[in-house]
C-alpha cells in the first residue's frame, strides 16, 4: 500500500512570484511560470537547500542563524482563504504579492489545514512536499500598511488560520499560470498523543 494517497482534490495555479532581493523588500512580483529546482525556484530569495533558523524554531536551534534544512522554498496561499482574509481586513481583494507569496492555488478547501507531508504534483511531475501551515507575521502587514494606510494592522488577526502553508521541492520541474496539481496526502491518522504534546504535558516533554 503507498504511504500517500492519491485523492480527487486538484488545484489550479491562478498566480505565481518571486521575491528577488527580501532585503529590500518581501513583496514578490508576479511571474507567468517558475522553474522548481532542489534549491527552490529559481529567482527566489527564499530559495536555497539550506537557511539559517529563525524565531519558528527557537525550541529546536535556541541560536538564531544556526545552519538547517530550508523547507520553506515556497510560500503557498489558498485563492479562497486569500478573499476570506480580504473580507475579514474590509477590502474587496488582497495582492499576493503583498504576502510575499510564491504560489496561489484554487480549488482545495481548507488548504491551511492540509497535512504535513501532503504532496502537491504538476502535469511535468514537479512535486512540492507541504511542510506544514504558514503562520500569520508583521512583515506582510508591514507592505500592506505602505500600500493601504489603517489596513497593515488588520492582516495578522484576518489571517490566522488562513495564511497557507510552505513547502520545498521533492521533484524539479516546471510550475506555470493555469496548471492543474494533484493533492496526495499522507496514510497515517493523526498522532494519538498530539493533543497532550501540545498542551505540553510534564510527562510527555521530559520523556522527550
């Protein structure tokens, strides 16, 4: 039996960016297509096999910087869950590019929420492994106060929940404006003891 499951769920690729340079800036401008490498898509900041550690991590890497494994190549955001956060903030519409997006799909409800390790596969077999949900932050909120005066405080509340997810690259390829990619999710039930863990139960965190 395959450890993923191939589901009915597709999703249609309705915008795509790069962030060139987040030093300067975090928002991305819009691309027709992206090319998928191990390293992330080329043309993106984000990009790299490795980045160092930063506050999402702190339990794991106390010490910000700290060499680890990039699994946040892309930034994936849900068109649906995009105009949720845009009605919640009082606007008609929210740019992506605003968020420092990569990729915007539609088509997969409650995308926030898949689970970690879900897969999300092109026509060409470029595949992206989902990590896990992106978490609401003030540098978006910080562009869209530059764009939209009274608006950038809104974002984080408007966007809990609804903020996407990142992912790395599992097979290069090619990921272009209009392309269809098929969910796979992974065979296994949620953890049993998950709800203890993160509650932080005594026991469970010294017997880590």
């Amino acid at each position: 039996m395959p450890a993923l499951i191939k589901t009915a769920y597709t999703a249609r690729v309705t915008w795509l960016g790069l962030v060139s340079d987040r030093e300067a800036a975090l928002a991305s401008g819009a691309v027709p297509s992206v090319s998928a490498l191990f390293s992330g898509p080329v043309g993106e900041d984000h990009g790299g096999l490795t980045r160092p550690s930063c506050s999402r991590v702190l339990n794991q890497y106390p010490k910000r910087g700290t060499e680890i494994r990039n699994t946040r190549q892309f930034s994936i955001l849900s068109a649906e869950e995009l105009t949720q956060i845009a009605d919640r903030m009082g606007l008609e519409s929210l740019d992506p590019a605003m968020l420092g997006a990569t990729l915007v799909l539609e088509g997969i409800p409650d995308f926030s929420h898949v689970p970690p390790s879900a897969r999300l596969q092109g026509p060409d077999g470029v595949t992206l492994t989902v990590d896990m949900a992106n978490r609401p932050c003030t540098l978006p909120a910080r562009v869209i106060e530059d764009a939209l005066p009274g608006y950038g405080k809104k974002f984080k509340p408007a966007a809990k929940d609804r903020r996407g997810v990142t992912a790395w690259v599992e097979k290069e390829g090619m990921i272009s404006l209009g392309d269809e990619l098929r969910l796979f999710v992974p065979d296994q039930p949620v953890w049993s003891e998950y709800d203890k863990a993160r509650r932080g139960k005594p026991d469970l965190v010294e017997a880590g």
